[in-house]
C-alpha cells in the first residue's frame, strides 16, 4: 500500500471518528454533556443507537456496492440500481402485511426477496449474454416495478404500513439497541465472510475468462457474493429503509485508487460509515427544530455524482 492510499485509509478513519462524536454529542436538543445525568437519557437511547444504525448502514451499503461492481465490472451498479434494495424492502414490507406480529419474517422474506433478483440479474448476464449496459437498464426497470409493488401494498394495507414514508426516503430516526443489533448480525456475518473470500473477489476485477482460467467457479462464487449482497442489503433495510446511493458513490470513487482487495473493502467500510453519518448528522443541523432524512440528503449528493460519472464513461467510450 502506497503512502497515499494509507493516507486515504487513516483520513477516513479519522473522520469517522469525528463524526461519530459529533453525532453522539450534537443535535436538536444541543450539545450534551455526557455527565449530565438529565440529558444522559439522551446520549444513550436516541443518539447513540442512532450513530451506530448510520455506522452500520454504510458499511452494509458501500460493501454490497463493492460486490455488486466487482461482479458486474461496473462502476455504474450497486444493490440499490440493480433493484436489489426495492426487492428486499418490498419483500419486508409484504412480510409485514402477511405476519405482522413477526419479527423475524421481514427479514427472511427480505434476504429471500434480494435473492429473486439477483437471480434475475444473473439470468440475463448468463443465458442472454447482455451487455452490461443492458444489465444496468434492467436491473433498473426490475427496481422501478419493485417500487412500483411497494406503492400499491401501502395503498392495500395503509394502516400497516403507516412509516412507509421514512422507510421509502431512507431514515435513522427512532432506531434502538436492539434494532441495531438484529441489523448488525446480518452485516457484521455477511461483512466477515466477503473479506474471508476478498481474494476470490479480487479475481472477479480480471474479468470472468481469466479468473475461470485460473480456476475459479465463476457461478459458484457469483451466487455467494451476491448472496452476501442481498444478506447487507437486507440488513440496512430492515434497519433504516431504503437509502441509496451510497453503494454506488463510495466504491465507485474509492476504485480510482489501486487499493488491493483487502483494503479496498476497509476503505468502503470507513468511508461509506462515515458518509452516512455526515447526511444524518447534516439533516438534524441544516433545518433546526425540523429534521431531513439522511436518505433525502444522500439522494441529493448522489444524483448529481451518478450524473458525473456517466458522463466520465461516455468521455472514454464507455
């Protein structure tokens, strides 16, 4: 790793860090002395399981991005373009209408729900041989009907899904502990395991004849990590709704650098956790006493960047 790779790296973690205390000790209700025991209530069941949800969501995001372009070469994809976030929170949602007294079955209904789509996405990459331009487009369409699926069970079941809105925009309000920690053990498990095969996913950025060449079962290992995809996707959704764009921005602009595997994913662990924190923090300062969803303000850093780098690619060709 060159000097300024690591540089980046520890840039990242120091913002993180920052940021973190920024969010624990700032917001609405303004600073909090921490040894106040009237507004210590405040520190431990708002903000800080808020803080770790944000942490949580964009380490879940940036990494399920980093797979998902690995696997399709494409700096364009991530779960949320390829309709993996739409499929899994219409899923959870359709749980919720089925059995809404379980707590388990949003999140079964969930991962199985990613897992549809992507291997719809697979079908089409593996028996019609599309382009990865076509990929995009249809993984693009697939997220757009999912959405679509989404409005009409909040119009058949209203009373249900009467949060459907926070969810849609994407929003770490009222987040607890325990919501946390049903979210970290999917990510935290799904987390582990791609850097546990970070070396197999290094393969994928050689393209598929090469990796296959040096003997690896591109199939095989396409269902897992897209597996692990859908597990993170399933986890941040469940946890906060359907934030976007983070999978798309962080990997995409940490790919510039060279970072081997292994750091690469780290990267997308601390800056994507560290982006999430900055739109949550943003939104609870920019409007005072109102609050913006960190989805809202997420949305709107990475349209304009999505924006950029299609025109990056059309420049070289692409």
């Amino acid at each position: 790793m060159d000097r300024k790779q690591k540089r980046l790296l520890f840039v990242s973690a120091a913002a993180l860090l920052v940021l973190f205390l920024l969010s624990l000790l700032s917001g609405p209700a303004g600073l909090i002395n921490p040894a106040d025991p009237a507004k210590r209530s405040i520190l431990l069941n708002l903000r800080l399981p808020r803080a770790i949800g944000a942490i949580l969501a964009g380490c879940g995001l940036s990494l399920s991005g980093a797979i998902v372009q690995k696997v399709f070469h494409n700096s364009l994809a991530s779960a949320n373009l390829i309709g993996i976030n739409a499929s899994v929170g219409f899923f959870s949602l359709l749980a919720g209408v089925i059995f809404p007294l379980s707590f388990t079955a949003g999140t079964v209904f969930g991962f199985l729900g990613g897992m549809l789509c992507a291997g719809l996405i697979m079908a089409l990459v593996w028996r019609k041989k599309a382009s990865r331009l076509t990929v995009l487009l249809a993984g693009m369409a697939i997220s757009q009907l999912f959405s679509a699926g989404i409005d009409l069970l909040t119009i058949l079941a209203p009373d249900l899904l009467s949060g459907y809105a926070s969810f849609r925009i994407g929003s770490l309000a009222s987040l607890t502990l325990s919501k946390d920690g049903m979210s970290a053990l999917l990510i935290c498990s799904a987390a582990f395991l791609t850097f546990l095969f970070s070396d197999e996913l290094e393969l994928f950025a050689l393209g598929d004849r090469q990796a296959q060449a040096l003997g690896l079962s591109v199939r095989k290992w396409t269902i897992l990590f897209l597996a692990l995809a859908s597990l993170m996707a399933c986890g941040v959704v469940s946890l906060c709704g359907m934030l976007g764009f983070v999978g798309l921005i962080v990997p995409a602009w940490l790919s510039r650098f060279g970072f081997s595997m292994k750091s690469y994913l780290a990267a997308c662990l601390l800056l994507g956790a560290a982006l999430v924190l900055a739109a949550d923090l943003a939104g609870r300062l920019i409007v005072l006493p109102w609050e913006l969803p960190a989805g809202l303000i997420l949305s709107l850093i990475g349209g304009p960047y999505f924006l950029v780098l299609l025109l990056e690619r059309s420049r070289h060709g692409a």
